[in-house]
C-alpha cells in the first residue's frame, strides 16, 4: 500500500510539481495579488481533488482494505503536495524588518495566509467526502497551518500599525505638499500668511481603519473558531483600531487647537496703548480686524474638526455593535472589558475636544471684548440734553456683536450635539453675560441711556435664547431688569428692590453708574433702603 502510494506521478513528477506552482503564483511569484493565489489554488485543488478521486476508483477495486491506502494517500497529498505548495506561498515574514508597504507589506502575507487556509479547509472537506478511511483529515490539515497560527496575532497588530504609519506618513506628505503650494501662491501675489495650512480631520480616514480592522477580524474568524479564542484575538485586534481611532483624532484635535493658540497670538501681538498717534492706532486697529479674521477662521476649523469627531466616534461604536459584540458576548467578561477599552479611548478625544472648545470660547469673547472696546461709545448711554427724542435702536456695538455671534455660531449649532454642545453655550453664555456686566460698569447712564441699554439687553437675551440654556435666559432677563435702575425716579428705587430682591447684589453696582448718582444724593437713600 506504502509502496503504491508513494510511486503515485504526483508524488515523484517533478514537471507536476513545477506545474503546481505555475499555476499557483505564475509569473509573479511570491508577490502576486492574493486574489489571483485563490484563484490559483482553487485550480490546483481541482486538480488534486479529480486526481484522488480516479484514484480511489482504481484503489477501491485492486485492495482489500481500500480505506487504509485512501488513509494513505490523502495524507500524503496534504503532507506532500499540498504542503510543497504551500511553503512556497507561506513565506513568514520578519517583524524585525516588516516588508515595505509598497511590496504589500505584512497584509500581503495575512491575506495569503487566509485565502491559502481557507482554499485547503475546503479541499480537505472535498478529499473527506471522496473517502480518506480514518484519517483525522481535521486536525492534519489543522497542522499544516499551525506555526502560523501561534503568531498570527502579533502579525495582525503588526501588520495593522504598519498600515497606521504608512497612511499618516501619505497624509503628512499631503499636507506638506499642500503648505508648500499654498505658500508659494502667496509669496507669488505678494502676501504673508499667519497661519500654515493643517491637515484636516476626516471622517474617511476613519472609516479606512475600521475597514482595515474589519478585513483583519474576517481572518480571525476564518482561523479560529474556539469561542475564547476567538475572543482573545478580537480584543486584540479591536485594540488597535481603538488605538489608532483615538490617536487620529487626538493629534488632529491638538492641531485645530494650534491654530486657535496661533490666532491667539496674533491678537496679542497688536494690542497698544492708549497714548499712540492715530496712524499707529489705525494700523493696530486693521491688524487687529486681521487677527479677529483669523480666530473666526480657527473657531470654524476647530469646530468642523469637532463634528468630524463626533461622526468618527459614532462610525467606531457602530462597528462595534455590528461586529465586535457579536464575537465577544459568548466569552464572560469580554465584552465589557472592551467597552470599557473603548470609553477610555472615546474618553481621550473628548478631553482634547473640551480643551479645544474652551478655546472658542476665548476666541469668541475677545472678540466680543474688542468689539465693545471700539464700538461702544459714552454718549450711546449718556445722551445730550439737546432735547432731541431718545435713540430705543440697539447699540452698534450690540448689534455688531450680535450679528458676529450670529455669524460665528452657526457652524457651532450644526457642528456640536448633545452635552458638547449643551455645556458650550451655557458657559459661553456666563461668560458673555459676565463680560457685559463687567463692560457696563465703565459708563455712566442717563434715563433715555438706561432705555437704550434696556435695549441692548433685550437684543443680547433674544440671541442668546437659542442657546436653549433657562439658566443663561434667566440671567439676560434679570439684567432687563436691573437696567430699571437707570430709568425709574430716584424716590422710586425702593420700590424696585422690593419688586425683585434677586436683583439687590447687581442693582447696588449698577446704581451707582446713574449719572444724577451724586446730584440726587441716592447714597444716603441706598443707606437708608439697606437700613430697613
């Protein structure tokens, strides 16, 4: 039977040997494309599987024991023949020296490794079904693929983090390439630029690591089919897009916010005395309108960078209900360790995320701080006794920062969801409502000036109610009602107090800020309101 078997021509033609490689690899070789190895390989295993079965025509009809040769024979096709082939297409790696990306790097031998196993699992299910006597064809085709298996978790992470710096280092070169260009058009047209253009976040690259991941779990689920195995490598692979998620969006994050910190800078840089000729003056001021132009510009980025956040994050846990639960659930405890792995890199981002948005924040309200410092004047609330009809119009400072906030919110309302975008306009909305307060104390109000900073407020709380934050619309409502400081008699101050004693800490400042303050003796009226 030994002997029958081994003079078989598959065993011993070396031309059927040569064959099988040609029409595995063909010209290329070790590199050709995986697709075209499964189609190579499903030809071969063709071959093998018609061949075994003439065989087992002529087997079953000359011995005796018919199952004991099939046995035979078919151990020696997956020993032999297979095997042969095989160790041409299964050439490992080194992780010491990953092979270049360009020649495939380690994806190329992954995807070889799964299409190969899968192509033999099927042969050997079609050699089973022809007759192979007691052969444990299982677990001898299982060996054939074992040393590769005990490393193939390393390889996949391995092959993962290759692919991660390979596409960092594309979409550095593109942004290098893009500054370059850009700064070449500006020195061309005779212009400077403040700020570098930055790699921009996006979604789709995001979207290419969960694809990356997604192909490399079809193979852990095409190798393994223990449970806990299966489990252990997926935590493993997960891990990595987690990594690389988080990494992405963090390091894209930090670069937003550097443009803030660069706009920040710029307006730092063009702020002067008062004691300047007007010429000096006009030019900090058209420096100054360039610096606001350039923080509205990097409040928009960072605020499109934060959207691409939110869309990347919700593609990654999508992902992982679609795909890693699944896999992880049968296994106690994994699953919520992997949840908690993701938390802690979701978690990462958004720390970055709130740094950044507490930087718009800033952004916005030195703006706004300028814009009250150059527009707002001292007659707006201190109006000539000429007689005239009092101005009810709102200030053009308030309607210049009210059409500024207009402006540079919108791509917040649409950028920002959730407690982000709660939590940011509630503390943009304290800090305007205190920089107002704090502005205000710098005048001086007449009667008709406390109707136009009545106004003023009126403007300020209408915007800021699409904030939908009660507590900030309580706040703009309580200083409408402050301003009745300016405008009731001086006899009739008491009575306001009384009206709203929520308002008395404020109230006691602002009225002090009236203009007939010293004149109508309201001091010793206040001492005696406190008094009572």
């Amino acid at each position: 039977m030994q002997h029958y078997v081994a003079t078989r021509p598959m065993f011993i033609d070396v031309e059927i040997m040569n064959t099988d490689i040609q029409v595995v690899l063909g010209d290329e070789g070790p590199q050709a494309d995986s697709s075209y190895i499964a189609e190579g390989l499903s030809m071969l295993y063709k071959e093998i599987a018609d061949t075994v079965r003439k065989e087992a025509t002529t087997i079953m009809a000359v011995f005796p024991s018919p199952n004991e040769v099939m046995s035979i024979l078919v151990q020696r096709v997956l020993e032999q023949r297979v095997t042969t082939i095989l160790d041409r297409l299964l050439i490992r790696p080194s992780l010491a020296s990953l092979p270049p990306i360009e020649e495939g790097g380690l994806l190329h031998y992954l995807r070889v490794l799964a299409v190969a196993y899968d192509k033999t699992k099927e042969l050997a299910k079609e050699l089973q079904s022809i007759g192979c006597g007691d052969l444990d064809i299982e677990g001898l085709t299982e060996s054939i693929y074992v040393s590769h298996k005990d490393e193939y978790t390393e390889f996949e992470q391995a092959s993962l983090r290759q692919l991660y710096q390979a596409k960092m280092a594309e979409l550095r070169a593109d942004a290098k390439q893009q500054s370059e260009s850009t700064g070449s058009i500006g020195r061309a047209k005779g212009t400077s630029l403040t700020t570098s253009p930055q790699q921009q976040l996006s979604v789709t690259v995001v979207t290419e690591y969960v694809r990356w991941n997604e192909e490399a779990i079809s193979r852990c689920t095409l190798l393994f089919s223990q449970p806990t195995t299966v489990a252990a490598n997926v935590r493993s692979i997960f891990a990595c897009l987690l990594d690389q998620v988080s990494q992405y969006l963090t390091e894209g994050l930090d670069r937003a916010r550097e443009s803030l910190n660069e706009a920040a800078a710029q307006r730092d840089r063009f702020v002067i005395g008062t004691s300047v000729s007007r010429r000096v003056a006009a030019a900090a001021a058209s420096a100054a309108e360039a610096a606001a132009a350039a923080g509205e510009s990097s409040f928009r980025s960072f605020m499109i960078a934060v959207q691409r956040c939110a869309s990347s994050v919700a593609i990654l846990q999508q992902f992982f209900s679609n795909t890693i639960s699944r896999l992880l659930l049968p296994v106690d405890g994994a699953h919520p360790s992997a949840c908690e792995d993701m938390g802690s890199a979701v978690s990462v981002v958004e720390a970055a995320a709130h740094k950044g948005l507490l930087q718009c924040i800033d952004t916005v309200m030195c703006e706004v701080e300028r814009l009250l410092s150059s527009e707002q004047k001292a007659t707006d609330y201190r109006s000539p006794d000429d007689g005239a009809a009092p101005d009810h119009r709102p200030t053009n400072a308030c309607i210049r920062i009210v059409a500024y906030l207009s402006r540079v919110l919108e791509v917040a309302f649409s950028a920002l969801e959730g407690l982000n975008k709660q939590s940011f306009l509630t503390e943009l909305g304290n800090r305007l409502h205190k920089g107002l307060l704090t502005h205000w104390q710098k005048f001086t109000f007449s009667p008709s000036g406390g109707l136009r900073l009545k106004r003023d407020i009126t403007e300020y709380g209408e915007f800021v109610r699409s904030f939908s934050a009660p507590s900030i619309d309580e706040k703009f409502e309580l200083l409408g009602i402050v301003a009745n400081v300016f405008i009731v008699a001086p006899e009739s101050l008491a009575s306001l107090f009384e009206g709203t004693p929520s308002i008395r800490k404020d109230a006691l400042r602002f009225i002090q800020l009236r203009d007939d303050y010293k004149t109508a003796k309201i001091a010793s009226m206040l001492n005696n309101i406190m008094s009572e």
